[in-house]
C-alpha cells in the first residue's frame, strides 16, 4: 500500500497551534472522521488514545506516528500534522515532536498495519525528508513529499 493509498491533501494541516496530545488527538480524529460514515471522531478519539497509553508513538527527533486498529474502521486512513511549535509527546529521546503522521487501520489488519507503519518509520528516519517536510510551508507540496517519497539506499 502506497502513502497515496490511504492521504488526501484534505487531511493535511500545516501551522498547527497545540499544547498537548490531547488537543492532537482530537484534530486527527476530526480529520480522519471526514471521509467515512463507519466511523465518529469519538471512536477514532478513543482508539488513538488508548494506544497511545500502551506506550509513546513517539520515535524521537520530532516524528510521532500516532496510530490504532478500529473496530468500526473498513478502510486504512491516514492524516498529517506540521505543529507550528513542538510539544511534549513522551518520545524515546523527549525531544519536542512538530511532525505527526496518524494512521487508522480496520481492527483485522494486522498485518497491513505493521507494513505501513515500517514504511513510516524508514521515511521518517530519513533525515534529508524531515527537513524538506519542515521547510516547506505550504501543505499541498508537503503532500506531494509524503506522497512521493521513496527510500534513498542508505535507508533500505
């Protein structure tokens, strides 16, 4: 499954002004919610939250991959974050995280889900790509990075 596959430039915000997971939480589920009638941004709310509870979807050098399997869910559905400041997410190295990548997959998708989210991790470890995403202003061409982005050979 490409990033294309399951991002729409509609569930892309730049600039965004938050102080806490929560207040993340809720824009994604807002976002994710849009396009599908299966699921409230209650539900995805809910999901996003107690996996986040496990443990920090934070991967470090201002990325976190917020993600959860949903019950409700029939199709994968991703949204994209860009903080105007970072926050605390709890990350492995308790950097502030500015970069969000949300992921909601049907609750059978186990497998899907882990490919995808490998896929996100090795483009977020892509440090060249991370600095692109953070200076680039305008949404639509941060869309176009995430949605062309392929993996340089150091990465693979």
């Amino acid at each position: 499954m490409q990033i294309s596959d399951i991002l729409t430039p509609d569930r892309i915000l730049c600039h965004v002004q938050v102080s806490s997971k929560k207040r993340i939480f809720e824009y994604f589920s807002k976002l994710l919610a849009t396009e599908t009638l299966s699921l409230t941004s209650h539900t995805i709310f809910d999901s996003l939250l107690a996996r986040e509870r496990l443990g920090s979807t934070g991967l470090g050098r201002g990325i976190a991959i917020p993600h959860a399997r949903v019950a409700q869910c029939h199709v994968t559905l991703a949204a994209f974050l860009h903080l105007e400041k970072g926050i605390n997410f709890e990350g492995i190295d308790n950097q502030p995280v500015d970069l969000l990548f949300a992921l909601v997959v049907p609750e059978k998708s186990t497998e899907e889900h882990l490919k995808i989210l490998s896929q996100l991790a090795t483009m977020f470890r892509d440090n060249e790509f991370c600095e692109k995403l953070r200076n680039t202003d305008d949404c639509l061409k941060k869309f176009d990075l995430l949605t062309h982005w392929k993996p340089s050979l150091d990465l693979v």
